[in-house]
C-alpha cells in the first residue's frame, strides 16, 4: 500500500467520533495489565486475580457433562431428543440451570428464590451491563459506587453513560455516613442515585469487608433513601481461616432491595463465563400487571447475546450437581489454598517489614479471599508497575485502576490467587527490593 492509502485508512474513523467510553481509561486498564503481564513472562505475578489452577482436570468436562444429562432425563422428563436439542439449540434467554442455581443459593447462602428470578449470564460482567442499562433512564440517573472500585463496573457504568459518585471504604468496609452524604449530594445535584454497587465479602481489590451490623444498617439505609444494591459476591466463599461467614446482604434482604450479582469463574472455573443476576424485583408494566425484574433483564439479553451458552451451562451445572449444588463442598481444596496462602502473604509482609520497625510500609489484613493492599512511600504508577516487572521480576496492579478520578497513588494491589509458597516468599523478596529503590529515589527528590 502506498503513503497516500495508509494516511486514508488512517483517516476512516477518529476517536471523537466514537462512543466516549473508548477514550475513558477505565476500559483500558484490563487490556494495559493483561499487556504488561505478557511482556514479562518470566516476573513472578502477585497481580492476576484468576482462579488456581491447580485443581482443573479435563477428565471432569465429559464427566460434568454427563450428569447434567443424566438429571435432564431423570429430574426433568427429558428424552434423547430434547437432551440433543437443550445442548445443541440457542436455548433460554434465562438460562437452563436457573433451578440449580436457586438450589445453590438456598444451600450455600441461605437466599430463597424463585428460580425465574434468576437470568444466566456470559459472565457477571454481562450481569452488570443489563442491570445498568436497565436501570439507566436518562441523564440524571447516577450510580453510587464503593471507592476504590472493581474496575468492570466502571467500565460497564461507562458504556451505558451511567455516571459515578463514589463512596469512600474505611475500616468497617464502608463509610456508612458518606453514602448518606452522597445520596443527598446527589439529589440536591437535581440527579437520581439509582443504586449502590458494592462487594460486600473480601472486595476487589481491596480486599475490604462489612460487618454484620453494617450490613443491616445498608439495607435500613436502602429502605430510608429507596435506593437499590447491587451486591455482587464473587468471593464470599472463600473465608479464610477459621472466621464465620456472614450472611449476603441478599439474604438479610426482607424487602427485595438487593439485586444479587453471581458468578461461578472463581467457584466453577472461568473458562465457562457462567454468571448470573438475581433480580426478584417487581416491576409494575404499562399494561397494568406485575412481572419480574428478571423478565426486564433477559429481553435486554435477548438483544445482546441472546442466550448463554448452553453447553458451558450444562458443564457448569454438572459440577453442581457432583456436589448437591453446595459450592462450599466444589471447592474446599481452594477455600484452603487461598486461605494459607494469604496467611503466607501477610506473613510475609510483616517479616520484611515489621510493623514496629517501619511505618513506611502498611498493609491490610483480609479474612479471606484474593486481595491485600500495600501502602508505600512512593508513586505506585503504571511507570513503577513496568520499572519493577523489568528490572526485579514481579507483577502487582496500581490501586490507582480501582479509582473513578484520583486516588490510589501510593497503594499497589497483591493477589495470592495463582502463586505458590515459593513464587510468595520470592515475588515479596523482590518486591521489597522495588520498595526500598523507589522509596530511596522518592527521598532523594524531596
């Protein structure tokens, strides 16, 4: 091709003529870190915040596969033709293991629902995205969020042109006072809060929880200010230690305030992209009759991926079914596995940096789940990310991703979900050694 076609092509399309979110960086954060990984395979990575590995096995597709067969003949009636059809076909906009997923639910989170409340997603990310634009009206709806934030809402918030007003975490999970201060921010800003995102069991990527006592508050609050939460829980499981589970904010929810956003990549495996919303809502139509919220979701779904994939359903809800649809009992070797190794982590932390020594170096302590964060005397920026990944060999995520505007600069994100013992002691051996070079370059420039 010649000079003057690449200057045409490079003139067909201009960002500013494109929708806003693309020159958001939300959306460009996944694929920046995901980058970064790539071109250093060889750094020890405290950064991805995937599942283990180190229990998935090909021997058990075929296998979950069949059960689910085996329980379309038994439980459901189905005969050879219509088990073909339910796996090969388009399928349910809902989903085909809704009812597996309420059995679930009710077994493992004390949350009873009608299985049609339920709609099966590509993902929770797809979960987020229907709810947002379902609930996204016009220019005054807002959407309070928990600061900092999974950076997926945010860009799920931004493709539907939703905007943002965060709530600030504090010891207690989340300022309970500042939510307050920021509904009524927002209706005297002439806007809508429409609801409030959150993760209420071990955050990403905070790491952060709400207790018991806070989490009956959020829901009086909800009531008060007739306001939505959005709850999305994909690590409450994995308590570590021996603390209690609190119950979800779903199921203390008496007055359907919750909408309930699932996913089964961390308990199942991601390879599936199986998510799912419960949004037992009712929603009073022009016609005069009630239907589910979840009805109003699958036919925003029908236009986007018109169902989800049969096949990663049935796989999926064989794994259920092997363990009576107890995700508690699926995954008791991980539940350990993070558990010690987030143990070894702030161990390991404090080792290096004892807290009576160095008031430099700060972290908090998670009862369980992925995330832990460090706080440094430096700026933790995507700039050190690549200095550290280079010259020391070790991955970790700017917290500064997790914030809608500022905030985060001097924090960096570790996940303990995919490294072993070893790739702990030495990834926290290397990054100690970042830490002490930047911090000594922070000082010599004050």
């Amino acid at each position: 091709m010649n000079d003057s076609g690449a200057a045409l092509l490079a003139a067909d399309l201009s960002t500013d003529r494109l929708h806003s979110s693309l020159r958001d960086p939300a959306l460009a954060s996944m694929n920046f870190l995901n980058e970064v990984a790539g071109r250093f395979p060889e750094a020890i990575s405290l950064a991805a915040g995937r599942p283990s590995e180190d229990f998935f096995d090909v021997d058990d597709l075929p296998r979950y596969l069949q059960i689910f067969c085996d329980y379309l003949a038994a439980e459901k009636g189905a005969d050879t033709e219509l088990v073909r059809r339910t796996l090969f076909q388009y399928g349910r906009t809902k989903g085909i293991i809704h009812e597996l997923l309420a059995r679930h639910l009710a077994c493992d989170e004390g949350i009873d629902v009608d299985p049609e409340s339920i709609v099966v997603t590509v993902g929770c990310q797809e979960a987020m995205f229907l709810v947002l634009r379902a609930l996204r009206t016009d220019e005054r709806d807002v959407l309070l969020t928990a600061s900092p934030c999974y950076v997926g809402l945010t860009g799920a918030a931004r493709l539907v042109d939703m905007p943002l007003w965060p709530v600030r975490e504090n010891e207690d999970g989340i300022d309970l006072d500042h939510l307050v201060e920021q509904i009524e921010a927002v209706r005297a800003a002439g806007k809508r809060p429409r609801a409030f995102y959150l993760v209420p069991d071990f955050a990403n990527p905070s790491g952060a929880s709400i207790g018991l006592e806070a989490r009956q508050k959020l829901l009086a609050i909800a009531a008060e200010h007739d306001l939505l939460i959005l709850e999305d829980n994909p690590y409450g499981l994995f308590q570590a230690g021996d603390g209690q589970r609190l119950p979800t904010l779903k199921a203390l929810d008496t007055s359907r305030r919750v909408i309930y956003l699932g996913s089964l990549a961390k308990t199942c495996f991601p390879g599936a992209r199986i998510g799912f919303v419960v949004a037992n809502q009712r929603v009073a139509r022009a016609e005069g009759d009630l239907t589910l919220f979840a009805d109003e979701l699958s036919k925003i779904k029908s236009m986007l991926t018109v169902n989800t994939s049969p096949v990663a359903q049935a796989v999926a809800g064989g794994k259920l079914l092997e363990h009576d649809c107890s995700l508690v009992k699926a995954n008791v070797r991980e539940t350990q596995l993070y558990s010690r190794n987030l143990r070894l982590l702030l161990e390991g932390l404090e080792r290096r940096f004892p807290r009576g020594e160095n008031h430099q170096v700060s972290w908090n302590a998670p009862g369980g789940g992925f995330f832990a964060v460090v706080n440094v005397p430096f700026i933790a920026d995507d700039a050190a990310l690549e200095y550290g990944a280079s010259k020391y060999g070790v991955l970790w995520t700017p917290m500064s991703h997790f914030y809608d505007g500022r905030g985060g600069e001097n924090q960096l994100r570790l996940s303990v979900s995919v490294v072993s013992p070893a790739e702990i002691e030495a990834g926290l051996d290397r990054l100690a050694m970042l830490i002490a070079d930047l911090s000594g370059k922070e000082k010599s420039t004050q």
